[in-house]
C-alpha cells in the first residue's frame, strides 16, 4: 500500500501517515519526494511530499476486517488482542455490545473467523490460521459441551441406547468426540452432511435380553413335546390368528414384507 501525503513539513506528512494506516511511525517506509520551501519570513511556500509505504501483516488485516464488522454492527470501542497460535494467531474482540453479537452459540464469531480467513489468505498462497475469540467465550462454550457430553454418555450406558445430538460445526464435534474418547463403556461418531452433521454417542456394551423375552424356538419345542403326550394348549387366540384371512388372498402385499 502506498500513498502520497503532503504537509506543512515532513514531520507532519509522516504523522499524517501513521494516523491514516492506523499503525507507528516505524511500521512505515517513508520517501521524501520533496521538502518544504519557506519564504524570507518563514513563511511555507511550498508543502513537504513524502511517499509512505505500508504492508499490514495477515493478523493486522483480518482483526481490520473484524473490527470494522463489528463497527457497523454498531459495536462501540471494539479492540483486539492479538495472540501468536501454531501457524497463525488467535484474535480476543471485546467493546461495547460485541458479546450480545456474536450469537447464542457463537454463530456469528464462527463466520467472521471464516471470513477474515479468506481476506487475509488472498494476499499470497501461505496459509494463515486465524481464530476468533470474545472475552473467554471458547473455554466457557468448551466447558459447556464437555458437560454435555458426559451427561449423554452417562444416560447411554444406563440405557444401552443410542443418543443423536444437535448438528454441531466441526469445531464442537471435535469436542464431543475428544470427551467420548476418554470415557469407558461408550463410543462416538458423526453422521450427515453439514451444517446438519452431528454427532451420535453409542454404549459399547451389549445388554442381556430381558429373561422374559419371547423365545419363539423354545415356545414351540414345548408345544410339539405336549402335542406328542396328547395334549394342546394352543390358545383360542392363536387359533383365531391362524385363521385365513380375506386379505391373504388378495395379493397386495399389505401384510407382506415392507422394504425400507
């Protein structure tokens, strides 16, 4: 980025500068094209040119991008902290009315990350990480899914039955996942496509069959060994079900196999 500012003196030009990029004096590559001329009396007759050159980093250009979004959302005295991360760094917004943006569960601090991603990375090829914060929301959303996660995974191997949770950005699944892992009796994986991925928590343990369970071979073993001693104890109930119905000969597969 460069740009040609003019003033009373080269001092000024380079204040004007720093003021315009919104960064120091130092972060800046002046170039005199011209000083100032004064007259007998001290008087300016001519401006001071100097040519700034200004090259914003990735971490300076996506928390820009932020801020102004926040801005026109009509946030008030927005400031960052920036953080180094592993290939990139983590950006904490706070200001007037920030935290009541960003969604219920983050949701708009999702999208901004996404988006301030994508302008920063289009200066060259070089990935660049960029994560978004807002006065601890993530270790509070963290703690939140963490306990909720145990709570399922409790109620599943009290059960034995499977639980399907609510769709949940990759982020969140991650966090439900890494919880599962470490808790024994219990397993998870995703399902879907997003953004109605989510996450199913399954027991790993097999449950006995409830002792009185309908055990059909054995039920007619019985009955053949008291047809052979004479007897028959098939009820009139059976009896009745086993009577043709007007619908068997019909055909229609009404009261044949389903597919699903």
């Amino acid at each position: 980025m460069k740009k040609v500012f003019t003033a009373e003196s080269i001092e000024e030009a380079k204040k004007q500068a720093a003021e315009e990029f919104g960064v120091a004096e130092e972060e800046i590559t002046f170039n005199v094209l011209k000083d100032a001329k004064k007259s007998l009396f001290g008087k300016v007759k001519e401006d001071a040119e100097v040519e700034a050159e200004y090259e914003p980093s990735k971490a300076q250009i996506a928390s820009s991008y932020i801020v102004s979004v926040f801005e026109k959302m009509g946030c008030e005295n927005v400031s960052v902290e920036i953080t180094e991360i592993e290939k990139g760094v983590s950006l904490d917004f706070s200001g007037d009315g920030v935290e009541e943006s960003i969604g219920r569960r983050g949701e708009v601090l999702d999208a901004l990350q996404y988006l301030a991603s994508l302008v920063c990375n289009k200066v060259d090829r070089d990935y660049f990480r960029i994560a978004t914060d807002c006065n601890g929301f993530r270790d509070r959303r963290q703690a939140q899914l963490e306990g909720l996660a145990r709570k399922i995974a409790a109620n599943v191997k009290r059960t034995g039955r499977s639980t399907a949770l609510e769709p949940m950005n990759p982020y969140e699944r991650r966090i439900i996942h890494a919880t599962i892992t470490d808790i024994e009796g219990v397993s998870s994986h995703s399902k879907g496509e997003d953004p109605y991925r989510k996450v199913i928590i399954t027991s790993n343990e097999r449950r006995p069959r409830s002792k009185g369970g309908y055990n059909k071979r054995g039920n007619q073993n019985r009955q053949n060994r008291n047809r052979q001693k004479g007897y028959d104890i098939v009820s009139s109930f059976e009896k009745e079900y086993k009577k043709p119905k007007p619908e068997d000969s019909l055909g229609s597969g009404l009261y044949t196999k389903i597919d699903l």
